[in-house]
C-alpha cells in the first residue's frame, strides 16, 4: 500500500510534466488541426542550447532557461513556417510528413554537433529528497511538478482570460468563422507556436535536468509522450490533457514498480493503441469533429 | 561488382519493400507510419524459421508473409474506421508496440552447440543460413531481386485490374466506391493484409542479409523514410517510392560528400518537395500525361503504318 501510495505520488509529479507536453500538442492541434510531430525534437534544441551555454559558458539555472525558451521559439516558428505555412496542401498529413522530414534534419544536426553522445544537464543544486512522514519526495521531481503547475496556471489564464486565448478558442472552434469575424488565423497559428515552444522548452529543460542528461533519443522520447497524453485525454481538450499526463505519470511508474522497467514504455504504448481502438475521443474529448 | 555495390544494391532493394508497403496503404488514403512492424515480424518470424528449425528460405519467407499479412489485417480491422489522423497515430503505436515486444523477447535454442535466438534488447544474432548454405552476396542480391521483381510484378498486374482501381476509388471517394458496391472497409483491410506482406518478406530478406538484427533496425525513422520515400517520388504509380528509395540510398549513400549528413539533405528534401510538389515527383497527373503522350506516340505509329499498308499505290 505504501509503496503503491509513494508511486502514484512521484507518478503524479512526472505526469504533470507529461500533461505539458500533451497541452503543447493538443493546443498547436487545436489551432492548426495539423499535427506537429517536430514538437519534440524543437524542445530538445531549446534543452541542448541551455545545457551548452550554462556549461560552458555562464552556470546559471536562470539562464539556461532563458536559452533553452528562447532556442525553442526559434526553431518553433522555422517549423511553422517550413512544415506549416508553407506546406498549401488541402492533405493535413503533408505537415505531419513535412514535420517529420524536419524532426530528422533537427537530430541529424545534434547528432553531428555533440557525436551522438549523451550531453549532461545540471541539476538545479539544493535540491534533496526530503520526507512527508513515510513518503519520501524527491526535491529534483518536485522542482518539476512545481514548474509544471505554474505553467499550467498560466497556461489556463492564458487561454481563458485574455483576448489572445479568446482568439485561440475561437479557431479551434471554427476556422473559417474565426476568419470572418476577423481574426488574423496566420497570426494566431504563429502565436500559438511561440507559446507551446516556450513552455514546452522550459518544462522539457526541467525533465532534462531530472535525468541530469539529454540524448539525441529526447526528441522521439517527448514527441510520444506528448502525443499519447493528447490521444488519452481527448485532441484539443485543455483538462483532458492534465489529467491524461497524471493517469500516464501514474500507470508508467506503478508499471516499473510492479512489472519492471522495460515493460514501461510497452505499457505506455499498449495503453496509446487500446484506447485508439476503444475509445479514440480519449476521456474528455469532444468527439469526431471534422477538421 | 564490388562487395560494397553489391550491398548498397541489396540495401536499395530491401527498402524497397517497406516503401511498396507503405505506398499500397496510401493509394488506399490511408498514411502508415508503422509498416517497420511488419518488415520486423517478417525478419524475426523468418530467421528463427531457418536458424531456430532449420527450414529453407522460400519457405520462411512465404510463412513470414502470412504471419504478417494476418497481423496486418487484424490491425487494419481494428483501426480502419478511426480514420486519417487516428490511423496514423495507432499504426505508429501498434509498430512501437512490436518493437518493444522484440526488446522483451528472450528465447533461445541450442543449436550445433551454440544458443540461438532473439535475445531482448542485444537482439538476433546468427542467422547463419546464407553461410551455412554456401549462399554468396551476389547470389543472395539475385535471389533479392527475383523476390523484388515478384511484388513489382503484383503491383503492375494491381494497377491494370479491377482491384486497382476499386481501391483508388476508395481513396477518392469513399462514399462513392460504397455506392457502386465496392466495400471500403473490405478493401482497405485487403490492402492492409497485403501491404503487411510485402513489408515482410523484405523483413525476412533483410535478417538473413543482416545475418543479425536488433529491435532497433525497426524503429520509427523506418516507417517514416517509407513514408518520405512515397511521398517524394510521387503517388501516382508504384516507380515512385522505388526512386524515392534510390535517390535515398542510391544517391546520397554513394555520394560521399554528403556523408554525415544523409538525414538533413534528405530531410530537406522532403521538405521542399512536400512544399513544391505536394503528391511528389510523379503524382498522378504527371503519369497521366506521360501515359498519355507514350499511347499518343504508339496510337500514331500504328496509325500511320496502316496509312502505309492501305496505301495501294
């Protein structure tokens, strides 16, 4: 029981993690009803130019993340402007070959800078496991689901209190109507990639230094997290994709406690194809809606 | 020939396999992004029939096909109705699934006194039928071509019958094909069985080329460079994935300038293409034409030969 309590818990803390990366596809799907495969790898560049510049350069926590946010909002927008802009075909799965074409390029390019070696990410120092009576926590995942929470407050207040999450609603909705009632759809197409770059680029920063490492294998690793949290939950849903990131946060780690580590990602990807085939509008999803 | 010619042949033929595969789900409207699944039940399938039981190649080979073709189907039923998007993601998800079977499968046989088969994440080591059957890399390229030169064949016989066109008009229009009697869901499960394979008979080619694969070799880049492969030489017939797949391999891989850095000119490529030429090089309209302007030669030939016979002066 114990231990059952203590892996939902450290599940619930990487599962919020999980839930950002699900947020960042669900919302770029929402806005574009493309899918953006490159998600993953984008983030990654944003991770790698942090841990480069607060290795070698200047050791700032701050700054890493200020790099890393800042590299992925590039990379992002070349992606929406490469896999997205310009890709005119009425096919929505050009972009998602397109975006994949591009995810290659992005890791062939780590690969040839780093030699395909496992570059360390630092630790944000200070952080040691501390106890809540019988459970014990560890500092580095609570730092992350500290960072998650709050850009999912933000997120939310993004989304459901300001204009700009007023216009992102509305084309998720009904593009061409948004289009009518003028709205600038590109504008907002690029907008929401400069958003889900940047929290995606600082959580994924914070899962990095979790694992005090990146590989070039980080790209696919978040990419499919980020994609079965969106299918568990529902495409486009905002709630569906926080609670689909907890319910996979929590099934991975009860799976490497009772069945073993390798089972983990069999477990995820088993868990992705039965509900595509059971229920593919996830839990929260709004149903088949044509795109 | 040289060894290394004779294995980037052997290579551009293997791949074409997987690219054929994928190429007949999307001429059925259906994008794969999981036929490595396939081309991997194929390998394993196949090389624990000749490594483990001692069974001969063809017949490896056309066992690897049915097991395939079978999973293939099942799979087609199960996620045909989900539909574009969806489809895509499961078919990624069913072909990570196989691949994590692979790295969790254990078992092995001994055999002349040595412990054979798939051994978890280390893999499949020796497949030692080209070798114990005396069988060399040129003959084995011709037995690979022969194999090719059979699905290419299926794939002419495909595109001339009335199949071929029941399932293009399933791409075009679904309801439409329904309504002149054609079963979409029939047909594309048909497709799937089919395509599944195609991809496994390249797989079992491949592990006994190999003579040992590893979960890796079917990872996602796979399914995706089969995908691009499609994409860039264009949809309208089977000769586009083929050139996809040598100018992939053929082309970059020789070319040793580019060496290093295969995936970003290939990525771009894509990229661009899918930018300029959405359907790829030779999209349908452009096979159209051709196919147009080479009956158009002929249809003059014959017309003014029997200009000349009729002539009675």
């Amino acid at each position: 029981m114990l231990d059952f309590a203590q892996n939902t818990l450290d599940g619930i803390m990487v599962g919020a993690s999980y839930a950002l990366l699900g947020l960042g596809f669900t919302l770029t799907f929402g806005v574009m009803r493309r899918l953006n495969l490159s998600y993953g790898p984008t983030i990654m560049m944003g991770v790698y130019a942090g841990a480069y510049v607060s290795l070698n350069v200047y050791g700032s926590l701050l700054l890493a993340l200020a790099i890393a946010v800042a590299v992925s909002v590039i990379v992002g927008l070349v992606i929406e402007g490469v896999c997205f802009r310009a890709v005119q075909s009425d096919n929505p799965l050009a972009s998602m070959v397109s975006a994949f074409a591009m995810w290659m390029v992005l890791e062939e390019i780590i690969i040839l800078l780093t030699w395909g070696r496992l570059f360390p990410v630092q630790n944000p120092s200070g952080l040691s496991t501390f106890d809540i009576g019988p459970i014990s926590v560890r500092g580095d995942y609570f730092a992350l689901f500290v960072a998650a929470v709050v850009l999912m407050v933000g997120i939310y207040w993004l989304l459901f209190h300001t204009a700009f999450g007023r216009k992102v609603r509305a084309v998720g909705e009904n593009r061409k109507s948004a289009q009518l009632v003028g709205i600038d759809v590109n504008r907002v197409s690029r907008e929401i990639f400069v958003l889900t770059s940047a929290f995606g680029g600082f959580v994924a920063f914070f899962i990095a230094a979790s694992l005090h490492q990146i590989t070039p294998g980080f790209g696919l690793w978040a990419t499919v997290k980020g994609l079965i949290v969106m299918i568990l939950g529902g495409i486009g849903s905002v709630p569906g994709a926080v609670l689909g990131g907890l319910l996979l946060g929590i099934i991975e780690l009860q799976a490497v406690w009772y069945i073993g580590a390798s089972y983990r990602d069999l477990i995820a990807f088993a868990l992705l194809f039965l509900f595509l085939v059971v229920r593919p509008r996830g839990l929260l999803g709004q149903g088949e809606r044509s795109s | 020939m040289t060894d290394y010619g004779i294995s980037v042949l052997s290579l551009i033929c293997m791949e074409s396999f997987v690219a054929l595969s994928t190429y007949l789900l999307l001429i059925t409207g259906q994008v794969s992004f999981g036929q490595q699944a396939y081309f991997g039940i194929g390998a394993y399938v196949g090389s624990s029939l000749t490594a483990l039981a001692g069974f001969d190649l063809t017949f490896a080979i056309l066992a690897g096909a049915l097991v395939a073709g079978v999973v293939a189907a099942g799979v087609g039923a199960l996620t045909f109705r989900l539909g574009g998007l969806y489809f895509a993601i499961a078919t990624l998800a069913f072909a990570e699934l196989i691949r994590l079977v692979w790295v969790n499968i254990n078992y092995q046989v001994e055999v002349d006194g040595f412990m054979v088969g798939p051994k978890g994440s280390e893999g499949f080591r020796d497949i030692r039928y080209l070798l114990d059957n005396d069988i060399s890399s040129n003959q084995y390229l011709w037995i690979i071509v022969l194999w090719l030169a059979l699905v290419i064949a299926f794939f002419i016989v495909l595109e001339r019958s009335r199949l071929g066109l029941a399932i293009r008009m399933v791409e075009n229009d679904e309801t439409a094909a329904a309504s002149v009697g054609i079963s979409p869901t029939r047909h594309k499960i048909m497709a799937a069985a089919m395509a599944g394979a195609i991809a496994a008979i390249g797989g079992v080619l491949f592990a006994h080329f190999m003579t040992f694969i590893d979960p890796r070799n079917f990872g996602v880049m796979l399914g995706v460079h089969s995908l691009a492969y499609a994409m860039i030489g264009g949809m309208g017939t089977f000769i586009g994935p083929l050139i996809g797949v040598g100018i992939d391999i053929g082309l970059l891989e020789s070319l040793r300038i580019f060496s290093g850095y295969r995936m970003i000119v290939f990525g771009s490529l894509v990229a661009a293409i899918l930018i300029f030429r959405p359907r790829g090089l030779l999209d349908e309209k452009t096979v159209h034409r051709i196919s147009m302007r080479v009956r158009q030669a002929l249809g003059n030939n014959r017309k003014s030969t029997r200009a000349v016979t009729d002539d009675p002066g």
